[in-house]
C-alpha cells in the first residue's frame, strides 16, 4: 500500500473483516451489542466469549452512534461497534444516520489513538440500505475525516461479496449513479 508515508490513506479489499490486523475494526451492530447475524455475528463467534460478555456492560447502542470495546481473540485490538439506520425507503432520515455511524467510528479511534480501522458496509446487510447509496456516504465522510488532522493513517473498507466491492469501488472513483 503505497503512499502511508504521504497521508491517510483510503483502500478498499475483498476478505473476512475478522481477520484484519488493524488496531480497530467496526462492527455493524444491532442496539443490544449482544451480536446476531451477518457481520456482526462473524465478528461475535471470530473474538470469543469475552466480547460478549464486555457488550453486556455496555447497555447497547443508539442507531447513528458507536462504542469501542477490546478486540479480545481478534486480531485488531479493538472493536467500534456502531449501529446502522433501518432502510425506510430513504425520507426518514437514513443517510444521516449512516453519516454518523461513519463519524462517531472514527471519533472513536482518534481519540484512543488508534491508527487503522476496517470498515464493514454498515447497514447495506439485512437492515437493507442500498449499497450504492451506502458507498458513497460511506466515502465521503471517511475522506473528510481523513482531510482533517487525523492520527488515523488507514481506513480500508472490507467485503465480503464482489459487488459491494464493486460499489464501493465505484463511489471511490466516483462513478456511481443515483
């Protein structure tokens, strides 16, 4: 990955988030925290018993906001778990919610410190957002985080599937319709 030494740096791969070694990945959550399907439930089974028993404490998490607990069998020392918008057919305010999801994630990691988080596509699973849409809110607010003063030097996004990966290639590009 070429150009660290210039800037942060936004990338985007094919792979198992769970398997990223990065000081952060985010996890699309539910409001409980207490895991549950795709993404989240990958990353619940991939950290171990602890995770679980550490979101209990925390007493769940607002749509739009997000939450950092220890990475615990995880490769990445910690996880920012967030909590994605429902889609509603997009008038009942989604795409800022996606937003902060977004924002509130790497608040998080910088002010821990952190240098290197792994995004997921937050909330395109079974709460149904469109990837299309979700990509380029997601692109666009990572980029101005990362155009501010930041210590987080790397964000990738990891996919699970070829066109989310497409998508979010396109929203890097800047090709994306709609």
């Amino acid at each position: 990955m070429t150009g660290r030494e210039h800037g942060p740096e936004l990338v985007v791969v094919r792979g198992d988030l769970t398997r990223e070694r990065v000081d952060a990945i985010v996890n699309a959550a539910n409001p409980s925290l207490l895991g549950g399907g795709g993404v989240d439930g990958a990353i619940h089974a991939a950290a171990g018993p602890g995770l679980l028993a550490e979101c209990a404490g925390i007493g769940g998490c607002p749509p739009g906001e997000a939450r950092m607990t220890r990475g615990h069998q995880l490769p990445a020392r910690h996880v920012i778990h967030t909590v994605g918008p429902v889609w509603r057919g997009g008038g009942a305010g989604e795409d800022e919610t996606l937003a902060r999801c977004y924002r509130a994630s790497l608040r998080l990691a910088e002010e821990a410190g952190l240098e290197s988080v792994a995004f997921p596509s937050i909330a395109t699973g079974i709460y149904g957002f469109p990837i299309e849409r979700a990509s380029r809110i997601a692109v666009r607010e990572i980029r101005a985080f990362l155009a501010g003063a930041s210590r987080v030097r790397l964000v990738k996004v990891v996919t699970f599937h070829e066109a989310d990966h497409a998508a979010y290639l396109a929203a890097i590009d800047g090709t994306t319709s709609g």
